[in-house]
C-alpha cells in the first residue's frame, strides 16, 4: 500500500509518503473457511475504504529470476532493478549487522532450525531423510541462548574461508570467503513438517554447506544449552541451515534520484540491509508476536514521528 499526504505550510507544499508492504498478506486458502484465505475471510473495513478511494496496481517480478521475497519487493518499490540489484538476501543480512563484505566474499543466512528424527530428536548423524524440519525457527530460541550456540560454532568451526556472525533470535549469518554463489538453497520454512533431503543445498560447492551443516548438528545436539530446552519441555536449536546465498552489492543512494529523506521500519535483517544500502534510514524493531494489536500500533506511532522530519516511511509488517 502506498499512501500520499500532502501537507501546507506557509513556505511551500509538503509530500509525505507511506509505504506498507505486508508480507505474505494474499496467503492460502483453508478448507475450512470454504477455500478462502483469512484475508477473503476477515473484516477489512480500511483496506475496502483505500480499495474504494484510491488507485489499484500490481506490481511483478517475473518469476524466472530467483524466488520472490520482502527484500526484493522493496528494492522493486524504491525503484531499483532487482534482477540488477539483487543477488539474494545474504549480503543485505550482512549490511544489517554492519558486517563489510569483500567483492568476492559469498553471504549465507544462518538460521538456527530444530530437526527431528522419526524418534525424538534424533543423534548428530548424516544429515537425511530420516530427519524432519521440525522448527525453521529454532524453537523460538532467545538471543541469548543463541548466542552461546553460535560463539560454540565459531570456536569450532570457523577457519580462514567460513566465518560465523551473530545476529539475533534464531537468525545469524556465515560468510564464505572466495566461495561459490552457485549453490541452490532452500528456505527452510519450505521445508517444515517435511523430510529434509529435498530442501538441503545443491549444485556447485553444495557439499561443503552440507559438511558445515552436519558438523553444526553434532555440535549443537550435545550443547548445554539445547539440553537445557529439552528438559524445559522446549525445542532446542539443534542445526544450523544455510540459505540465501549472494555476492555483496552497493546501491545508488536514493537521493541521487530523489530529493527525498526516508526511513525503513523493519525487524528483518534483508529488509533492513535494503534501506541501508539504499541511504535511508532505519529502524530496527523487535520481532513481534503472533497477533501482536499493540506492536501494529507502535508502527503506527514510529511512522507518525519519522514523517514529522521526513518524506518517506516504509514500513514492514511480517
């Protein structure tokens, strides 16, 4: 949703501008609620009045380029190319934690995910089929628990070529020196309640993901912390899973099209990394909760502050 004011004052006439990008807001339909998805199905008297009021587009990526993601559609909205612009969400995760990539330097999302065997959460063995995508969100996994899983990695794993940086929550991020952009990842959340086998890296340096990965499981399985989630009654944080691959990339700044001051209102590291890299400024917000009515409102809140000095605020809404 874009959303335009424009606002007197005595010395000239001011534009604002509201960018609403709401991910995943179509999303699938549900038996039961007759086929329809919760969108078709809920209330939505402000989004019918800015139907009625105001002018409908689509906007398209075509699909042969790479999969569609948040990141993108906001590269897209502020004008940028994505089959030029972008090479995956790795390098903007990595803009976001300030980490400064070398041209030829490979960024990886890192999540931490919970796998399970078909009898309990199985041992540090070969990763395969005879595991399942439990949790592509590590179990909910604190900062702070994560932060001891990924400081273990780092002492156990890093080397000259592959290196590890903690971000928050269960999302991280690994940057292979020198490595291959080749390798075709999956999301994990593709992946969810599924055997694993079909969603592990593939192609050109594949193997050596699938080594790192592996060698992740073995570490975490036995770590206190994990152990720890268990007894809990928690899911532990038990894999590390690489996807998201990309070369660095460096955007020319907005203003060099426009005149305009912005903000990006995010929790997501690639969105972020996206407004950075683009010259805005950012916001980075914590990650909400299922259904979280005074979050939304604390958007709204940080948008109304971000216009009183400036012409653009995009906001996203997982």
């Amino acid at each position: 949703f874009v959303h335009s004011l424009t606002q007197n004052s005595e010395a000239k006439i001011v534009r604002k501008t509201i960018v609403i990008h709401v991910d995943g807001l179509t999303g699938q339909s549900f038996q039961e609620l007759d086929n329809r998805t919760l969108l078709q199905s809920a209330r939505t008297p402000s989004l019918d009045y800015l139907a009625c009021h105001g002018e409908l587009g689509r906007l398209g990526v075509p699909g042969e380029h790479r999969r569609f993601s948040g990141e993108m559609a906001l590269l897209a909205l502020l004008g940028y190319d994505p089959h030029k612009w972008y090479t995956g969400p790795g390098p903007f995760e990595g803009m976001s934690l300030e980490v400064v990539l070398d041209a030829h330097d490979v960024a990886y999302l890192c999540h931490l995910v919970t796998l399970r065997g078909k009898e309990g959460w199985g041992d540090g063995k070969k990763l395969g089929p005879q595991l399942f995508m439990a949790d592509p969100f590590g179990g909910g996994v604190e900062t702070e628990d994560a932060r001891e899983l990924i400081d273990t990695i780092n002492e156990q794993l890093i080397s000259e070529n592959i290196q590890f940086y903690m971000g928050s929550h269960h999302r991280h991020l690994m940057v292979w020196v020198g490595g291959s952009g080749k390798v075709v990842c999956r999301n994990p959340q593709e992946a969810l309640g599924q055997p694993i086998d079909a969603y592990l890296p593939m192609g050109d340096g594949a193997q050596i993901l699938r080594e790192l990965m592996e060698a992740s499981r073995v570490i975490l399985c036995h770590h206190p912390v994990n152990q720890e989630r268990i007894k809990a009654g928690l899911k532990p944080a038990n894999c590390l899973w690489l996807w998201g691959p990309g070369k660095p990339v460096e955007l020319p700044h907005l203003k060099e099209r426009w005149p305009v001051k912005g903000t990006v209102i995010s929790h997501e590291g690639p969105y972020v990394g996206v407004g950075t890299s683009a010259g805005l400024q950012v916001l980075k917000v914590e990650n909400p909760g299922e259904g979280d009515i005074p979050w939304l409102q604390s958007l709204a809140t940080m948008t109304s502050t971000v216009l009183e000095t400036q012409d653009l605020a995009c906001i996203h809404v997982p």
